[in-house]
C-alpha cells in the first residue's frame, strides 16, 4: 500500500469568528467528557467510472459550500472557545493505492480506521479527512470522516443528498442557495433576543421537571467491571418485523414505538415508574434549519408513569411525552447545566439525567415502516435469528445510553453503560427485554407493562 495526497485549494461565502453555537457547544462539552473528537464517517465502495478529479470535486465543493466544513475553534484570552470560519484554504486529499494482491476494502477500512484514531488539532485541522482507495489503479472506494463538532448524521446526509444531485466536474447542473441557517448565524440568532426569549421557555419547562422528577436513575454498583464501559448489541429480525406489526395496528411512529419498548424494559429491569430518559432530537423541524448541515442536535427530556396500564397504552404516553420534548431541546447547554446544578442544590441530591435515548436510523426508517407481517408465527420463527455481541472499553460513555442503529433486515439496537451504575446483567436483560415485549405486543394488544413495574 503507498499513498500521496492532492492539494485542493477552495473558498467559499461567509467568514468569520463567533461563540460557539448551542449545539456545537453540546458536542464539545460531549468531545471532553469523553476525550474523544468523536469522528464520524465512512469507507464505501464508489460507482464504476469513478475518477480522482471526481473526489477533488467533491471535497472542494464540501469545503466551499458548507461553512462548517470550513469551521475551527480557538480560545480566546477571555476563555471562551470561539468558532474560527475560513473564506478560504487548502485542504489534502489522500490517494490510496492498494496492492495488487490487497483487497481494498480492507485498506479501504483501515484508512478510515487511522483517520479516526489519529489525534485532532481544533484550532489548525479542517474537520474533514477525505480519502480515495485505488486498485490497480482505479478508484473502488472512498474514506470520508468529519468532526461531529461541525455536523451530526442528518446533516451528513444534506452533503450526501446535494453532492449525488449536482454535477460537480463538468458543471452542468447549477448550484442552488444555501438556505440553511449556518453556524455563525445560529450562533447570532441565539443570543438575539428572539432567541433567548424562546430558550428561556425551553428553561422553564426543564426546571419544572427538574423539581418533580426522581432524582435517581439506576441502583447502584451491584457488578462493576474492568475495563468500565461495556456495550451489549443485539441484532434482532423478530423486533424488526415485530415493530412493523405494531405500527401498523397503532399508527404510531417507529421511533415512538422503539422508545416506548426501552422504557417499558428499563422499568422491568431497574423496577422503576417513572423512566426518566433524555430523547436526541434531530431538531431540523425548526426554522431554518430542514437542510442544515450544522450540528443542532439536543436532549429533550422524557419523564413516562407506567401504572396499571397495556403497552399500547404506554405507547400512546410515550408518543406524546416525546413530541413534547422534542419541542423543548433546543438550549444553551452551559445554562442548562448550571440549571440542573442550582435544583440539584435546593433538593438537597444529585438529580442524575445520564440515561439517553438515540434512534439515529437514517436510512433505514422507511424498511422498518414496510409491510407488516400477517403471521405471529413469521415473528416468532424470527427469534432463532438475533445476535447478541458485546465489546468493553476504557473510553468513558454515559451511565446509561441506548441506541437504535441502522440495520439490514434487522433491528439492530445496543447499549452503552457505565457497569460502576448498571450491571452487564441488566443491560442484556433490557435488550432481551425489548426483544420479547415487542414479539409479545406485536399483535395482541393487552400486553400490560405493570406486573414487573414498581413506582
């Protein structure tokens, strides 16, 4: 394998030096708990007549149409950490050659592996990395990682989507308008008035929850572990079709459904009504920002009684319970924190919030909204079909954090844990949990969520 790298030179619109967006601040503040960059990318196969002028092409679009792309952060003598936007730059791309007896989606991976593992300098790196494996000399995959600080997975995506639309070598096709709101403007739209009039109504809906809400998440230590942070993965067929059976019995969405399996199960498993659980939102239902590339993800918090109820009825709590946080997680997470701080101190306790909820499918929510099953048999046949895995790790993760992944003809979900807080044994139950609740409830709609629930 040898390499050499291709400078590509771009300018763009827009420049400048301004705080730190609330949702570039969240990751960053994320970035440091976790000592992590928290890259973000992938290594795929390109189309067939793919060439190197093709790659140049789409970094330099990515770096001159996307503020972001060209975003830095410095810090200032008064201590703040600013975001630093270039009108222009320079920026390599690499180009792989494999071996001739290589295969290059191996090569192809471990230069996505290197490019992740390698350190990131804030204030001089770009946050992309971009790469071309060749074979024999033809391009056959591409590596691209970015900085999660300047994007999350929908806004991945708005680059996917405009970049496989245009033209970018010859031209033909012209380039729409930004119409996004970018990170410098939200940032000033953020401190406007307009801005902190609406974030001191996200505040006050938090402080009221703040006040009521256990304090307490989880039980205690009962099976600490080294290395600390384990992560239990289950790929399960049988909820896959499972979830499709019960959206289509009742009409509710798949990411309320698959929220509602993991606090049902999390009740079961910690024995506690209500769950407390902060829900990721994608936030692009907000102005401005259907088709932002920027980083605008953040928690709304989810607080769910589960009484003498079925899980349809559950459902339809969760569902509603959501909605309303989505509407609430957009914040300045410094104020929030100091918020949770100032409650924490009048109650006289710690109020933990470190369980999370994550559906980040992004390209498989349609697959898992296809045709439902007619058959109970087809779901339960399906269960002879999942997959538990487990890694463990050093790298500090939350207490508790629950993600659904994008899958093939699965529904892949795992758990991150703090094993000095959950058990590996509770965190396998859990996902074994939400395995058979969904198989259970996929037809019959008076499954009930109390008898292993207790307030």
């Amino acid at each position: 394998m040898m390499s050499h790298r291709v400078t590509v030179r771009f300018e763009g619109g827009g420049s400048g030096v301004e705080e730190l967006s609330w949702g570039q601040r969240e990751l960053w503040e994320a970035m440091r708990r976790q000592h992590s960059w928290m890259p973000m990318g992938y290594a795929l196969p390109v189309p067939a007549g793919t060439t190197v002028d093709d790659a140049v092409a789409q970094l330099r679009f990515m770096m001159g149409r996307y503020q972001s792309m060209r975003t830095r952060v410095r810090r200032d003598p008064d201590g703040h950490d600013r975001q630093v936007v270039a009108a222009s730059g320079e920026i390599d791309l690499e180009v792989v050659d494999a071996a001739d007896d290589e295969d290059p989606a191996a090569v192809a991976e471990s230069v996505r592996q290197r490019f992740c593992e390698a350190d990131h300098d804030f204030a001089r790196d770009w946050p992309v990395r971009m790469a071309v494996v060749r074979h024999r000399g033809v391009p056959t995959h591409q590596v691209v990682i970015l900085c999660h600080l300047v994007s999350d997975g929908f806004g991945a995506l708005v680059i996917v989507r405009e970049i496989e639309d245009l033209d970018l070598v010859h031209g033909r096709k012209p380039v729409p308008p930004v119409t996004a709101l970018e990170p410098m403007a939200q940032a000033r739209w953020e401190a406007s008035p307009a801005g902190q009039r609406e974030h001191a109504a996200v505040l006050r809906r938090w402080e009221g929850m703040l006040r009521t809400i256990p304090a307490r998440r989880f039980p205690g230590p009962a099976d600490p572990r080294e290395p600390r942070y384990w992560q239990v993965r289950l790929d399960s067929p049988a909820t896959l079709l499972a979830v499709r059976a019960i959206r289509e019995r009742t009409t509710v969405d798949t990411s309320s459904i698959l929220l509602a399996l993991f606090v049902v199960a999390w009740a079961r498993v910690a024995r506690v009504s209500p769950v407390v659980t902060r829900v990721i939102s994608s936030n692009r239902f907000r102005r401005g920002m259907a088709d932002s590339v920027s980083p605008i993800t953040h928690t709304g918090l989810c607080a769910i009684d589960l009484g003498d109820i079925t899980f349809d009825e559950a459902l339809t709590r969760v569902h509603r319970r959501a909605m309303a946080a989505y509407r609430y997680a957009y914040y300045d997470p410094r104020a929030l924190d100091a918020l949770v701080a100032e409650v924490s101190a009048e109650r006289g306790e710690e109020i933990d919030l470190s369980c999370f909820f994550n559906d980040r499918r992004l390209g498989t929510r349609e697959v898992t909204e296809a045709p439902p099953p007619s058959d109970p048999a087809e779901v339960t046949d399906a269960l002879g079909r999942s997959r538990l895995r487990w890694e463990s790790q050093d790298k500090p993760v939350e207490r508790l954090f629950a993600t659904i992944n994008d899958g093939e003809d699965t529904l892949d979900y795992e758990l991150f844990a703090d094993t000095h807080h959950v058990s590996p044994a509770d965190m396998e139950a859990c996902v074994r949990g939400m395995e058979a609740l969904a198989v259970e409830a996929a037809f019959d709609p008076s499954v009930r969520v109390l008898e292993k629930v207790t307030s």
